[in-house]
C-alpha cells in the first residue's frame, strides 16, 4: 500500500467571528503564545510524517508565506545581536521548522464555502488520497492525522477523525451517526459524537465534489471513524481560541 504524503489544508474564510482582527490578520495566523495556528497545524502533519502540503489560501493571505519562508534580515541581526549579548534571542527561535516539507500555495479567488475551497487541490492530489485539515481544530498530546494513517495501512479505507463534545454543544458541529453519516449542525442532536477537522480521503474525492462537502464525506461507502485521543481545542470560537492559548502558555509549548 502506498504511503499517504499529501495534505491539503484550508485558510481561505473570511473569519468574521474574530473581526475586526481578522480584517488585517488572517485567522491562522493568530498566535497560540509565540507560534500561530498554523504552525500547530503543519507540525502535527509533520510528525505524522506529510512531506507535500497544500496551503489554500484567501486574499491577504501572504504573512502565512513570509512567516513559512526564511527571513534573512532578522537572522542576521539575530547572530549579531548574539556575538555581543550574552542573553540575546537566539537565531533558533526563527528557524524554518517546516524546511523538510514541500509547502505550495494557492490562492482562493473567493470564500464560497469548502466544498469549493478544496476543488482547488485537484491537481495537487491527483489520483492519490490525502489528508485534509481543517484550521479551526488544534490538538495537543496527541496526533489525529497519524491516528488517520496507522488506521489506513491496517484496513486502506479513507477516515473521519471523531470526538465527543457535550451535549449542549453538539448542534455546532456535524454530528457522526451509528452508520458512519455526518449530519451537519442539526437542531437536535441525536449524538455528541462529532467530526473535528481532519479527514483522510480517498484518490479522486476532488473529481466528483459537488458543493456540499459534508455530502461528498457521506458518499464515502466505507470508512474508518476514529475517535482521538488528543486534547482539541476549537480554535474558530473566541472562546475556544483563548482556552487554548492559556492551554499553551501554561504547558509551554
């Protein structure tokens, strides 16, 4: 069975849940103490062994390039801060941690929901399956896409990664039936078992996806359902977002 090395993950919303921030700062570029979002994020793909990401991205989405990029200026003035300071910051804390990945980039002309946003990797994925990861969801001790991958080299089927929220919040998420069906935001909840942003989907799931993604995941016929046993944080709320900030700053991560 081929090894899975592509991911594609998905920044191209318009965040209106954090404007006025978001206007200039793109969601996944918020910091979870000194690292942004999407830096949890590709370190997460990273472990689990994803050498070939796919950065969709909106307009005004270019400081997620340059923070990915090497930045020779602060570099040089860091090693010569260091010559002479004893306590000056070290040139490692601006270190390229992803300079092992091939990271692409492709910008989304307009936010018209997810299902559109990912038909733009089709020909970044191929014929070959790929993870897909939401940027809403961080996780910490643990690692859903590697849960993903281990699943797919035992049964080759495509994966959902699960997790039980409460009750009383379950109708904000897509709720996973005793079949395996995602049921999106219902009004009543019939389970607080949940999707929670990462996916790893079949070869040619880009070719056939309508406009409804949640559909095309139904269209699955067979598929591993994995509950996580990694600590999630709903980055996409203010609330969620600073809970997992102090999350950070208290573990030091």
């Amino acid at each position: 069975m081929k090894k899975i090395t592509k991911a594609v993950i998905t920044a191209g919303g318009y965040a209106t849940r954090f404007l006025p921030i978001t206007k200039a700062v793109p969601k996944e570029m918020l910091p979870l103490g000194d690292k942004p979002v999407i830096h949890y994020i590709l370190a997460e793909l990273q472990q689990a062994g994803i050498t070939d990401v796919l950065l969709l991205i909106g307009r005004g989405r270019e400081c997620l390039m340059n923070y990915l990029d090497k930045n020779y200026e602060v570099d040089d003035y860091l090693a010569r801060r260091m010559a002479t300071t004893p306590d000056a910051t070290p040139v490692t804390v601006t270190t390229n941690f992803f300079r092992d990945m091939n990271l692409s980039f492709r910008r989304v002309p307009l936010p018209q929901g997810v299902a559109d946003c990912v038909k733009h990797a089709r020909s970044f994925v191929g014929d070959e399956p790929f993870v897909l990861a939401y940027c809403d969801d961080v996780f910490f001790d643990g690692n859903p896409t590697m849960e993903m991958l281990n699943a797919y080299a035992q049964t080759g089927q495509p994966a959902i990664t699960a997790q039980t929220v409460p009750w009383e919040d379950a109708h904000r998420y897509g709720i996973i039936t005793t079949d395996g069906q995602i049921i999106e935001k219902p009004a009543k909840p019939t389970s607080n078992l949940v999707a929670v942003g990462r996916y790893l989907l079949p070869p040619h799931f880009c070719d056939t996806l309508g406009t409804d993604i949640v559909a095309a995941f139904n269209k699955i016929p067979q598929k591993n359902i994995i509950t996580t046993r990694a600590k999630r944080f709903d980055t996409g709320n203010k609330h969620g977002f600073f809970t997992a900030f102090q999350y950070v700053m208290q573990n030091q991560l």
